[in-house]
C-alpha cells in the first residue's frame, strides 16, 4: 500500500499556528527551515513498520532532494516523490486537457493527504482517496490510520 502526503500546509506548517515536531539540530535547521506537524514522524515511523510506502505528492517545485534529505534528517526514508515538474511531466505531459494538480492513481497510491479542498472535490471527480487535513487537527494521524 502507498500513501502519500503534501508539504505545504499539510506537513509543512507554520508553527506558530499548528503544533509541530521540534525543530531540527544545528546545522540542519540552517539547511531545513521547513517544520514538520507535530504528530508526523510517530505516523511515519508506524507506516514503514507496517510496509506501507510513503511518498510525498507537492505542487511545489521543491527539489526531490531537498525533501529526501529533510525526511532523512528526521529518520524518515521516503519512497517516491512527486514534486510540481514530475506531475507536469508525468501526468500532464502532452493532454490538451488539464489534469488535475494532484492525481496520486496515476502513482498506484491508496490515500493522499492534503490540506487543500480542491484536491479533495478532485479526488471525488477522478476517483482518489483524499483524507482533509486541517491546520487544527489533532487527531489528524490516528484518523489516518483508522481508514487505512
């Protein structure tokens, strides 16, 4: 099984509104400012103990770097990631019509999470599992887990 989280707003959050994982040691939090939601490394770690895949699906152009490297600063080892130029050149590619931001079917992913309500009506539309995460969710990674 995969499944796949955004970064902005959903991962990455600003911490003066969301609670979020302590921050990263010195010098790595020179290298990664992005602060992760609090509750995201204890859902990570529960999933790759279970052999479930985690990507990262992001409309940023954030390079797959960047992000591999950040995870890895927290223990995390991701499984794929699709960032805005992979989507526009995977997905979108050469389709006069336009897809949708986000299409983790065409990743064979069985949930996404997301803070975006598009992505969500999207899901609807084109037949994805989206779980809508709020800048105060609490119980955000036992809800996960729970439709799993």
């Amino acid at each position: 099984m995969r499944i796949s989280f955004d970064l902005d707003d959903t991962l990455f959050i600003n911490p003066e509104k969301t609670d979020a994982e302590p921050e990263l040691k010195f010098p790595f939090n020179l290298l990664f400012r992005d602060r992760l939601r609090k509750g995201t490394i204890k859902l990570m770690q529960y999933l790759k103990q279970n052999q479930i895949e985690i990507w990262i699906y992001t409309t940023s152009f954030r390079s797959e770097n960047y992000i591999k490297n950040l995870f890895l600063c927290y223990g995390i080892q991701l499984d794929g990631i699709i960032n805005g130029a992979r989507h526009a050149r995977e997905v979108q590619a050469h389709k006069a019509e336009p897809m949708p931001s986000k299409y983790p079917s065409h990743y064979r992913i069985a949930l996404h999470v997301d803070d975006d309500k598009s992505v969500l009506e999207n899901g609807r539309i084109y037949g994805f599992r989206v779980y809508l995460i709020g800048e105060h969710d609490p119980d955000w990674a036992e809800n996960i887990l729970k439709i799993l």
